[in-house]
C-alpha cells in the first residue's frame, strides 16, 4: 500500500487529514515547512502503527517540493492520494498588498499545488488510480480577504484543469471547500472535515464529486 501525501501538514486540516488516513492503515508522508510540524504530525501519525515520513519543504520553492515528493515515492512507492492543503490566510483588502505579497500569496495557494500535481499525477494517470484532493475556501469572494479568495478560485479553476486532464485516466481530482475558520469542537473542527477527505479518496469512480463544501456540519 502505497500510501498517501499530504503537502500543508500543519496543525488543523493538514494533521487531521493524515490522522484520518493512518486510521484507515495507510503509510503517510508529511510535507511541511519546518521540522517542528511534520515531526509533530509525523508522531501522531504513527500512533496508529502506520510508517510515517517526515519530510520538510517549503511549497513555494519548486526544488524543494519535487525532491520532497521524489523522496516520499522512494520510501511508500507512488502515492495513492496526494493532499495540498497549503495557503496563505491573511486579511487584505484591495490595493493592501504589494505585488510582491501577492504573487507570494498566489504561488503557495495555487502555484504548488499546480507543481505538486504534475509532479505527481503523470504517474498516476499511468496506473490508473489515485486522488489529488487539494484544500478550497472562499466560496463567496470578500473583500477582506482579496489575496485568499483570488487563491481559493484559482486553485478552484485549477481542479478544473487538471480533472479535464487527468480524470479520464482514472484519477479523482476534488477539493475541500472549507466556509469557515477551522477550530477543534465547533462546526469546523479540523477532524469532521478530514472525513470529506477519505470519502473523497474511496469513491467509486461513478460516483466522483469534484467538490465538496463544508458549511457547518452539513456537506453539499
């Protein structure tokens, strides 16, 4: 069994979702950009008797993440699931941030995964099978949050893309549109929203969602 990789491995979402995953007895890799985070979730992660790999790399540099994700397949094979689940999440209104922070914003919440996925989802579209779940948001643009909702529909159109291109080969491309912010024991506790992920992951292919919301506890 391959496994599973999960690029964001942050507390919240990113931890729950490899939590979710080794509970199921899957071997997970952890892509953060300190060794702090992915050996925090890299613990948690073989709590459930299940390899874990911890990996440190920062999405935004192209080496890096491609020799993290080079090193993931060398030690569980080619994944079963690929997770993005990085972003940046700031306030800024229109004319706020400089350029230069917003091509920052726009390069870890839509130009990694963009990198993660073709690194990644050539080999799977060869076997056949596999996931690429990324983490969406926003699915009303707000003003105070210019720099994420421009991200959030971007990596939106790049699910897009990338199921045109890669689902009739056999891979399920979805996202997680989270509406709201993520907290332990409210609506949008990190574990309920993990269970999107691995229901995603396992659905048979007539049934594929591309999209899931999570708006309190309901799902649509």
């Amino acid at each position: 069994m391959a496994g599973a990789v999960i690029i964001g491995a942050g507390p919240g979402i990113g931890q729950a979702v490899a939590r979710r995953f080794a509970r199921e007895g899957l071997p997970v890799a952890l892509v953060a950009r300190t060794e702090r985070t992915v050996r925090v979730a890299a613990e948690a992660v073989a709590s459930f008797g299940v390899r874990a790999v911890a990996l440190t790399a920062d999405s935004t540099d192209e080496t890096a993440l491609r020799a993290a994700l080079d090193s993931a397949a060398a030690e569980l094979g080619p994944p079963d699931v690929v997770v993005y689940n990085a972003a940046i999440i700031q306030r800024d209104s229109p004319g706020e941030l400089s350029v230069r922070a917003h091509q920052e914003a726009w390069a870890v919440n839509v130009v990694g995964a963009l990198v993660a996925a073709a690194h990644s989802m050539p080999a799977m579209a060869r076997d056949g099978k596999g996931s690429f779940i990324v983490t969406g948001g926003m699915p009303t643009p707000k003003p105070e949050y210019t720099s994420l909702s421009l991200g959030k529909a971007g990596l939106r159109t790049l699910v897009e893309i990338l199921d045109t291109e890669y689902g009739p080969s056999g891979v399920h491309v979805a996202s997680v549109t989270v509406d709201g912010p993520v907290a332990p024991g409210t609506d949008f506790d990190p574990d309920d929203i993990a269970e999107h992920y691995w229901r995603l992951h396992t659905q048979p292919s007539h049934q594929w969602e591309r999209e899931v919301l999570h708006s309190g506890q309901s799902a649509t």
